[in-house]
C-alpha cells in the first residue's frame, strides 16, 4: 500500500484506513509509538497495560522523575 502524506494543521500526517485500523485493534484515542530505524518509519501500538504501567509508575514516583529531568 502507497500512501502520502496530507497536510494538518503547520503538521503532516497519514491516514489509516478503517481495515487497518481493525486489524490492529486501535482507534483514534489508542496510543502509538513512532520510532525510526534511520530509513524507515515504524509505528507500532502501545499495550493498554503499558500505559497503565506507566500511570502508575508516574503516580509513585512523580517527584523523584521531575527531579532526575533537571
């Protein structure tokens, strides 16, 4: 499949066809991890139970993370 990329916004963007979409089981509020290997884009879906990992990871230990980003 050949896509291009359409304009949004000062932003580009591509659009995933309702299919794909279904196949993956994601929609618009699903969460993606865009990442590159230096020649391709690689998007893959983050698992509901990562994020919830990480929710809980960031409620624990909120401060201490904020003071390792100084």
């Amino acid at each position: 499949m050949l896509k291009k990329l359409v304009q949004h916004g000062n932003s580009s963007a591509i659009v995933i066809e309702k299919p794909i979409l279904e196949l993956l089981n994601i929609d618009q509020n699903s969460t993606l991890e865009v990442t590159t290997d230096g020649k391709s884009l690689i998007i893959k879906p983050v698992s509901k139970s990562v994020l919830k990992s990480l929710d809980k990871i960031n409620k624990n230990h909120s401060k201490t993370l904020k003071k390792l980003a100084q």
